[in-house]
C-alpha cells in the first residue's frame, strides 16, 4: 500500500493508495485544489467542508455531463455500426440480384447463339 502527502487548500494530506498510484493521486488532488482555488476566488472564504463540498459538486457535475457525452458517443458509433452492416447488407443483395441478371443475361445470349447457329 502507497502512500501520499497531498495538498488541498494549502493542507496537507497523508492518504493512502495501491501501489502504482501514487501519481494518479497527486494529479486528482491537483484537480480538486484548483477547483477549490477557483471557488475562494470567486466566493471568497466559505470554510473549509463548505468549500470542499462546492468542489465536490463542481466536479461531480463535470463528470456527469462527461459521461452524458460518453453514452451519447457510444449510442452514436453503435449507430454507424448498424447503418454500416445494413450498407453492408445492402449492397450484398445489389451484388446477388446483378449476379442474378448477369446470369439471366448469359442464359438469353446462349440462346440466341443455338437460335443463331440453328438459322
């Protein structure tokens, strides 16, 4: 188990993590810190679980609308999934019915030619 020193509000913060993610740790409190810098600047000092909680619900609401793009995106390239396989369908049953008249077409031509060779 790892463990980290981190800084938010200029306090220091002893927490511990898995290995190997320690560095991931440092930028989440990074994160958090600038969040609640920006809101000391915006609102001034509103104490401190105040102001966490106001970061919290800040980036809370970023990853809600991030995940709301995720699920937007991925309903988007499920949907160029489809519309590629029925493309793919399509044009398969344009290939089978020119086949098909290719075929009919090759059909009638030999019968022209017995006709052809029988006059």
């Amino acid at each position: 188990m790892g463990q980290v020193v981190i800084t938010v509000n200029n306090r220091n913060f002893t927490m511990e993590c898995a290995d190997g993610e320690e560095d991931h740790l440092k930028e989440l409190a990074a994160l958090l810190d600038n969040q609640v810098r920006e809101i000391k600047l915006g609102v001034g000092e509103v104490g401190d679980i105040r102001l966490l909680v106001m970061a919290g619900l800040i980036i809370a609401d970023q990853l809600s609308e991030a995940l709301e793009k995720v699920e937007t995106l991925s309903a988007e390239i499920a949907g160029v999934h489809k519309t590629g396989s029925e493309a793919i369908e399509q044009s398969k049953e344009v290939e089978r019915a020119a086949a098909d008249r290719i075929e009919a077409a090759a059909k009638r031509l030999e019968q022209i030619s017995r006709l052809a060779r029988q006059g």
